[in-house]
C-alpha cells in the first residue's frame, strides 16, 4: 500500500482526505475547509496547508485543481482569481510545505479515479467524465488513456450559451430551477457533447451525481450514461493516483 494525500479543491469546498492508491479506498475521514470567498493564491494555499496540518502531513500529496494545469503551472482561473494565471503553484506549495505536490486538472483527476477502480474500469473506447458542482468540468478517456485539460465545460453552445454557466449545479440553485427543468439544460450540453465527440459512454460526477434520482430520468440522448461510483470523492483518489505515477521509486 502506499499512502497519499490527496486534496480536492472546489467553488465550495476543498477536501483532503489520506488514500490508499492501490485499492482506491480513503484511510481517512474526509476533512473539507470552505472555500475562501476571495479564491487568490495566498488564501487557496492557506487552506491547502491547513488541510495538510490537519493530517499532520510530510509526504506526497496530489491536488486536483479547478484549472488547466500545465507543469504544475496554473493557465485557466473560471471559478478562481485571476492572479492564478501564470502561477507554478506546485512549486508555490512546495516552497511553503514539506511535502512533494502535484497538481492536476480537477476533472481529469476525477476521471483517473472512475477509469481505475470506478464506473469505467475496462471501458474501451471514448469515455467522457462530466464532473457537475459549482462548474463543469470534462475529461475525456480513450481506451484507457486520457486526453488532459480539456475543460469542455466552457464551450459555447450553437446559441452561444456557454455550458458552465446554462448548467452548473450553481446555476440550478441560483436560477431555483426544479430538477426537470435543469436536466432539460444537461441534456443539451449532453447532445452537444455527443454530436461532438460520439464518445461510448458519459460518467457524471460531481456533487450531483448524489442526486440521480432526480434527474437521471429526464435525460433523453443516444450514449449510454451512468453515475460515477466514487461521487464526489473521486477528485482526491485520482489526484492521489496522479501523485503516485508523478515520484518514482515509491511503492
């Protein structure tokens, strides 16, 4: 077994929990720390830090990040500050922790989760991750390797709606729409998505992937979709994963 931290950050909330990357099992209770409302580098690594301190940690810790990632280099900031563009934060972290960091795109570490050990371990064939929350995040898998950062989420639909912001969980409850009315939003981006790609199979995560009872029923497209198993903690336990595979010699 080898142990790793793995952090999820999120509009919200960002979590940490230990995993257990052999098994794709958390060792630990999940410990989650609000957002800051100013989401700037100095206040998301004081947060970061606080979860490391909480598990009195000084070893390798993965992070997903709500980002193009690019060398542990921040490129994109939709639901961060601005002042993130241009950032090596994993060099930032470093310098501010003990610990080895690697930071990866929030989805695509979701989606390293659900291809591992989840929903889509053995899947063969163009599989998509939409991960649902406070945006919309992507990761697109072909047989079994991933295509990074593609932050499909911020597409423009033919109307020039761009996906995140016609159907985010946050826009559902801003917009107090009942849950018929949101899939009825999905399910566009869905066949947007489809028309696009024609990808195998859709896996939707998130924080709404708690509520399938919901919605799931409204969705009326060709590609099969189901639930991600890991929900919405498989940012950590991919993140972790990512980690693992990023340090040589590790068991």
């Amino acid at each position: 077994m080898k142990a790793i931290l793995g952090i999820d950050v999120g509009g919200s909330g960002i979590k940490g929990a230990i995993i257990d990357t052999k098994k794709g099992k958390l060792l630990t209770k999940r410990y989650r720390v609000p957002t800051p409302s100013l989401a700037n580098p100095e206040n998301i690594a004081h947060t970061i830090i606080k979860i490391i301190d909480h598990f009195n940690w000084k070893d390798i810790v993965g992070i997903g990040f709500p980002s193009v990632v690019k060398n542990g280099v921040i490129c994109t900031a939709a639901n961060i500050d601005k002042a993130f563009i241009g950032i090596d934060f994993e060099t930032y972290l470093k310098k501010k922790t003990d610990c080895k960091i690697k930071i990866i795109n929030d989805a695509d570490a979701a989606g390293i989760a659900e291809m591992k050990f989840g929903i889509g371990k053995d899947q063969r064939g163009l599989v998509m991750i939409i991960t649902i929350g406070t945006g919309i995040g992507t990761c697109l898998f072909m047989n079994g390797k991933i295509i990074p950062n593609t932050e499909l989420g911020h597409i423009y639909l033919p109307d020039n709606k761009e996906s995140e912001l016609y159907a985010s969980d946050a826009t559902r409850q801003k917009l107090n729409l009942n849950w018929e009315e949101w899939a009825y939003r999905l399910n566009e981006i869905l066949v947007y998505y489809e028309n696009l790609f024609w990808p195998d199979l859709f896996i939707l995560g998130g924080g709404i992937s708690k509520e399938e009872e919901k919605y799931m029923k409204y969705l009326k497209i060709r590609t099969k979709i189901v639930t991600a198993q890991f929900q919405n903690y498989a940012g950590m336990i991919g993140a972790a994963i990512y980690a693992k595979k990023s340090f040589k010699n590790i068991e």
